[in-house]
C-alpha cells in the first residue's frame, strides 16, 4: 500500500524565524563570557620617573598672561601701556623664546576691537601661540 501525504508540501523550508537565531546567538554570548578569561598582557618593565624628576626633565613652563580691562593693560598683574607692553612682551620672546604661550584675557565690559589691538600686539612682538582666554558657562 501506498502511504498518502497529507497537507505537506515537497518544497524545501526556506522561511526561518528569526527568534530562533537571537535565542542562539544569546546563547553563545552567554557562552562565551563565562568561557572567556581575561589576562593581564604582559608589558616591559619601565622606571617611570617621580614626579620631581617629571618637572625637571620638562622644564619650566611660564605663560604670558595680559589682562585687558578698563582700567588699561596689565602684563602678569603688572599695569603697563602699550609700549611698555610691546617692549616687555619683547624682552619675555628673548628670554624665554617664540614657542612661550601668551594668553589675552579680555573683560567683557571693553570692545573686542582692544583686545584685538593687544592680539596683534603679541603677534607682532614674535610669539607663535597667542590664545584668548574665555569663560564657558
């Protein structure tokens, strides 16, 4: 006798849910965490200097600091006018050199046009990091 089908087709499955696939793929994440041990890597030994020692191999570090208000110019909390300020911004490049960042700190209350006069200034002089200082709120 010949055996009867019922309701089954001969075509191959080619829908496959995708529940079945996340279930496996949770199942080797699973897997691989509590199989996975992490190791220490294994680094050559340095004798990093102390700190002291950081601070002398770096050497000093100073910044020119002008602050401009209303009241005038000030050179490291020094008032100065501003052919005091074009000489000793002078004499700090020859001292310490070009590469010393100089910082512009301007009060709000003046005109931006000042604080661009004492930029220009700084630039002028042969300093090649002259930065505006600003407050973030």
């Amino acid at each position: 006798m010949k055996s009867q089908r019922t309701n089954i087709s001969d075509e191959a499955i080619t829908d496959i849910s995708p529940i079945n696939l996340i279930d496996v793929m949770v199942v080797l994440v699973i897997f691989l965490m509590a199989v996975t041990s992490f190791q220490e890597e294994q680094a050559v030994k340095v004798n990093l200097p102390d700190q002291v020692d950081a601070e002398l191999l770096s050497g000093p570090k100073k910044i020119a600091v002008v602050n401009v208000k209303m009241g005038g110019l000030f050179l490291d909390d020094k008032p100065v006018s501003t052919d005091q300020l074009f000489q000793q911004l002078s004499e700090l490049k020859s001292q310490l050199g070009p590469d010393v960042p100089v910082s512009v700190r301007g009060d709000q209350e003046i005109p931006y046009g000042e604080v661009a006069r004492v930029v220009r200034i700084c630039k002028e002089t042969g300093f090649n990091s002259v930065n505006i200082v600003y407050s973030v709120k």
